[in-house]
C-alpha cells in the first residue's frame, strides 16, 4: 500500500476542511520528511497552524501528531522494504539519493502513467501549438520538453514566467491546440487558473504532478503521477525529467527527421558547435 492509499483509507469517511487537507497533501508528498518532523515543521510546511496538525491527526483516527507520525513512519517503511534496492551506508547520502530516485522511478512506471505518456506524446505530435506550463522548480523539466520538441520540428512554447505571459500564452489556444502543465510541491492559484482556462478554450490538457489527488486533475484530459521524495526537504525531480523523457521518446517516433535536420544544418551554418571539422 502507497502511503498516499493509505491516507485515501484514513480520510474515506472524513470530510477534511481546506487546511487539514493542505496538511494531508504535505504527509503525502514527503512522507519521509513528516515521519521524523515535528508538528509544528508539517505546519510550516503546509502553512497552517499547529493546532491544525493536532486536529488532522484526530480526523485521521490518532490520538494526536506523534500517533499519526509513528503510523506513517510504519507504513512509510514497509513500502521502501518493497521497492527499495540494496541499502548503502547511511552516511553515502549520494548513494541514498540514487537509490531514492530509483524507488520513485519504480513507482512511476504503473500501466496509468504508461499509457498517458503515450497519448501525452501523441497529443503534442497532432497539436498545431503546445504550450508547456510551469512554476518554481517545474521550469527545469518543463525547459527539457520544451526544448526537444522544438528540436524535432514541433510549435511548442515554454511558458515559466509571469502568470500574465502564461495568460496571454494559453488565451491563444484552442481546439487542436495541446496544453502540459507541470506542477511540484506547492500549487499556485494561477497555475491552477490557467489549467482551466486551457481546458475551457478546448486544448488537450496533460497534467504532470506528484499527486494523485490534484486539482489539477478535475481540467485533465491525461495524468502522469510522479513521486519527488528525495533524501532531505529537498524534492528530487528525477522521476519527472524520465516521465518528459518517456514522452519526448514516443514524440520521436512520429517526428518528420528532416525536421531535425534544419535545425542541424542551422548550427553547422552558424558555426555553433566546437566539434566540427
């Protein structure tokens, strides 16, 4: 059981207001940072109080946050006993991190994601414009995508700076048209805006998150779920980059090569490259 199922369990007869759903969103996404935090770090982290903290974990069936924290601590275990590869030493942190990346990555090729990074590759192949939606550290892989599908010939936009240049970026779409969108961690209201508006102007809309139970969803014609957990606070991105990897891959097998060689004889014309000759 994913400790995301087994929050779903804890909250199925539970109606959860907005702030206790902030901090069941946080236990979700970082459970190994929440298995050893205090109430008052998972308050900061989800932006409420500590007294929000205590009454979630009474809403989720524990006496208070230590209860709740040694459950999921317990459940968090389990599922890396499962998946995990050969512990390194534990004072190897760059050995953890790997070997972290490779359990997210495990998680991330389900039948679900698989397929929807193959419609997700087909929808941008077919699209007369695509264009790719980020925040914060969302711009890294949104800028791979991005710059590869440009590279194989298609119209794609990157669209990771202001929330009104993403306005006017997505005002211009329509039937036809692709939308990806890239969230991690925190969502933004305007993020969260402009999915719809994408969806309301009749684009294709691919949703890339590290949570299964996103808003962003509701406006979603795709979703891909990827796991960010990394080794500290820090979230690890890696499984995101594989997923834009997956779909930058099924777009290359539709991509017309002549394409990608303009874009080869432009960098020989201007002499970009230290290798030539």
């Amino acid at each position: 059981m994913t400790i995301e199922s087994w929050l779903s369990a804890r909250t199925a007869t539970t109606a959860l207001g907005t702030q206790a759903e902030r901090v069941v969103q946080v236990l979700a996404r970082s459970p190994q940072f929440a298995c050893y935090a205090s109430a008052r770090e998972v308050a900061e982290r989800a932006g409420v109080n500590v007294s929000t903290v205590v009454r979630t974990s009474q809403q989720l069936g524990f006496a208070g946050w230590p209860q709740l924290r040694g459950g999921l601590r317990d459940e968090y275990l389990a599922s890396l006993a499962a998946v995990r590869p050969a512990t390194a030493d534990a004072t190897d942190v760059a050995a953890l991190m790997l070997q972290q990346d490779a359990t997210n990555l495990a998680a991330t090729t389900t039948p679900e994601n698989l397929a929807a990074i193959r419609e997700i590759g087909a929808a941008i192949a077919s699209a007369g414009t695509t264009v790719v939606l980020a925040s914060g550290s969302g711009a890294g892989p949104a800028t791979i995508l991005g710059y590869l599908a440009s590279v194989y010939g298609h119209d794609v936009e990157v669209a990771t700076g202001s929330a009104t240049a993403q306005a006017v970026a997505v005002s211009r779409l329509g039937s036809g048209d692709c939308l990806i969108v890239l969230n991690v961690w925190r969502l933004t209201k305007a993020l969260r805006q402009l999915t719809a508006l994408g969806h309301e102007r009749g684009a294709t809309v691919a949703v890339l998150t590290d949570l299964r139970s996103s808003p962003l969803g509701a406006d979603a014609d795709h979703v891909v779920v990827t796991p960010i957990e990394g080794v500290d606070e820090t979230p690890s991105l890696t499984a995101m980059v594989a997923v834009v990897q997956g779909i930058l891959a099924v777009l290359a097998v539709r991509t017309d090569r002549d394409a990608v060689g303009a874009v080869e004889r432009a960098w020989e014309r201007l002499g970009l490259m230290d290798d030539q000759g």
